[in-house]
C-alpha cells in the first residue's frame, strides 16, 4: 500500500561518484511517477571524478512542482557513503521533522554522536554488505531505496521492486536484476531506525 504524500517532499542524496546515486535519485523519481505523483530528480557534479562527493536530489509531490534548483532543506537525507560522516554537513538544512538514512556499519546510537541532530530521525544500514551479498557489487544505491521506502513511506515497496526490475533489466543481465530486487527487500527488512 502506498503512503498518500500530502505535501511536497524534498530528498538530499551525499555520495561519491560511481556509487550510484544518481541512478537512485532517478529510480526513486520513476517509482513515484508510477505511482502518480510529480516528480523532479537532478544532480549536482562538481569535478567528474570517480569518487569524487557528489549530491544528487529530488522533489516528490501530489501536485505540480513549480520549483527548480537545489534543494534548500531536506525532508530526506540519504548518505550512500559513510565516510561522508562528518567530512561534508549531511546534517545541515534538514528540515525538523526529517529523517537521515545513512549506509554504514555503525549503530543508530553511533552515528548520533558524528551528527547533529535536532529531533530529526535516523536511521542506518550496512547496503554495501547488502549489495555485496545480493548481487556481488560493492553498489549500495538499490538497498538504500528498499531503506527509503520502509523508513520514509515515499514510495510503496512493490512498486519500488517493479520499477527496479523494469530500469535494470535494461541494462544488467537477469542475474544482476534478481539480486538487486533481493537487496531492496532484505534493505526494507534490515534497516533501524528511531
């Protein structure tokens, strides 16, 4: 069942290049546009360099958006790579009542410490152990949105798992796909948050 989005909702993406996020980005924005909504998904580069920070952003609404540019405070904050942890602000321009999603190793409890926090909700997983058991790769972009979609509601997770398997089965062999679906499941499963 899809959660009904009542009012715009803006999404921060912190990454490295190669990482995958403006695929993300772009894959959150599809499973939303599925499901109706209205949608904007755009990055922002600065020198393309694999590995180089990036961020990626998108705009989720259930009615036309009439803005452009980046977004200035997050519903949202995705960060695909932890070492970004305290190196780049993730934490700033979070709106209060938003929640961080971070891929790491550590604890809910640990990663509050690295943060600054005002009420703002986290959440965190291990995705690269996840998509390194789902499909071999060290991509942790696909069970980041199986995390979206269990913490944030955005978007439904059967919706998220078609759409997964109709942009990559362009692209990837079956083999590929498949593990990418297993890796937004277990995601959806695995992630805490408080």
């Amino acid at each position: 069942m899809e959660k009904v989005i009542e009012r715009m909702m803006e999404v921060r993406w912190h990454s490295r290049a190669g990482q995958g996020a403006v695929t993300a980005a772009e894959t959150l924005a599809a499973t939303a546009l599925r499901e109706g909504k209205h949608v904007q998904a755009f990055p922002e580069f600065g020198p393309e360099r694999m590995g180089a920070p990036l961020r990626a952003f998108n705009r989720i609404s259930p009615r036309p958006i009439r803005i452009h540019g980046v977004v200035e405070e997050a519903n949202v904050v995705i960060v695909v790579d932890s070492s970004l942890l305290g190196a780049v602000p993730v934490d700033a321009n979070v709106a209060p009542d938003g929640v961080i999603l971070s891929n790491t190793t550590k604890s809910v409890a640990e990663v509050r410490r690295i943060l600054t926090l005002n009420g703002q909700k986290l959440a965190c997983l291990d995705a690269t152990q996840i998509a390194v058991d789902c499909f071999g790769m060290q991509k942790p972009n696909t069970p980041m949105l199986g995390a979206i979609a269990r913490v944030t509601g955005l978007v439904a997770l059967d919706t998220l798992l078609v759409e997964v398997e109709e942009i990559f089965s362009k692209k990837f062999p079956p083999k590929v796909v498949e593990g990418n679906i297993k890796a937004v499941q277990r995601a959806y499963q695995e992630v805490s948050y408080e």
